[in-house]
C-alpha cells in the first residue's frame, strides 16, 4: 500500500470507534490548520471517513446546525463522555456526505455536473468512478461523458485540475 508519510491521528481510531458504536458524545479539543489556538467541540460522531490518505470523523456539533467533518490529525484532545447520541442522527449525516467527494461541503447544494474524458481517461474514470452517482452518457472514440449528482466543491475542482486536459467540464459553465 502506497504510504503518504506519517499519517497522524490514527491513534484516535479506537475511541472514536467505540463512541460510534456506544453512541456516545466526545468532547474534541481540535487545532485547524490556520489557527495557532484550539477550538472546542462537543461532538457526536457518527462515521469516520477517509479521503485522499487523511482520515475524518463525521458527525453533529452542539452549535451546529449541519453535520460536520474533523481531521483526525488536528485533534489534539479526544475526551469520551457518557452522554447518549440520537440514532436518528446517523442517516442525517450519511444522506448529508452522499453527494460530496471528499468532505468540503461549503460548495452548497449538490448539482448535476457533466464531464467529458478523452476516449483514454474514459477508461480510467469507468473502472475508478469519480463518485457513487456517476453514470455514463457516452462511451465512443470520440470520449466518454459521464454526469454526476454532487456538490461542486475544491475537492472536486482539484480532482477535475488534476486530470488536466484530458477532461473537459460541459456543464456547468461556472465550473
């Protein structure tokens, strides 16, 4: 397996898994980035998810109106507690990351976004989705359209950058 250095905070799985599992709250002391102090969360996880070789833990926050993502390797304090989570919960925030690839949700609502492949990068993209949603349109020597249901977010913005010009955005025009 490819190895992307020394992935931090992994050593939060197990509490973390057990508060899933338990449906308990944990207390999260958690320092971003571009931010030279701790933030404070009071957060019921509800999933732990991977992307790009950082790994999230996906859930609601007290004063929070919408789920939110953590990286696991920012947290720099995870304290259990045995407050109860609402099993409800769960299918709010599973429906909530449905139709975001990666865990930036600040792009808004999900879109219907069509792409176009050379007939080369069609192969890749068939045998390796973009996302659960894709469905091709076309696969012929001319290329390969297929059309997602996402969120247009950065993540996706630098996988579309990634493939260059062997991907062409049809619609929408504003990405």
């Amino acid at each position: 397996m490819e190895q992307h250095g020394r992935l931090s905070g992994l050593a939060h799985w197990p509490v973390l898994l057990r508060a899933i599992d338990e449906r308990r709250m944990v207390r999260v002391d958690y320092r971003r980035f571009q931010s030279e102090r701790d933030q404070h969360f009071e957060l019921r996880p509800h999933f732990l998810k991977e992307y790009q070789g950082r790994w999230y833990v996906l859930g609601m926050a007290l004063g929070y109106d919408r789920p939110i993502s953590l990286g696991l390797d920012r947290i720099v304090g995870l304290h259990p507690t045995t407050q109860r989570v609402p099993a409800k919960e769960k299918d709010m925030v599973r429906d909530f990351y449905a139709h975001v690839i990666g865990v930036d949700t600040s792009g808004g609502e999900p879109r219907s976004i069509r792409l176009k492949f050379t007939a080369l990068q069609g192969r890749y993209v068939r045998a390796l989705p973009l996302h659960p949603s894709q469905q091709v349109i076309q696969d012929d020597a001319d290329g390969c359209m297929v059309d997602l249901f996402v969120v247009p977010n950065m993540e996706l913005e630098q996988a579309l950058l990634a493939l260059g010009s062997s991907v062409e955005v049809v619609r929408p025009t504003g990405l």
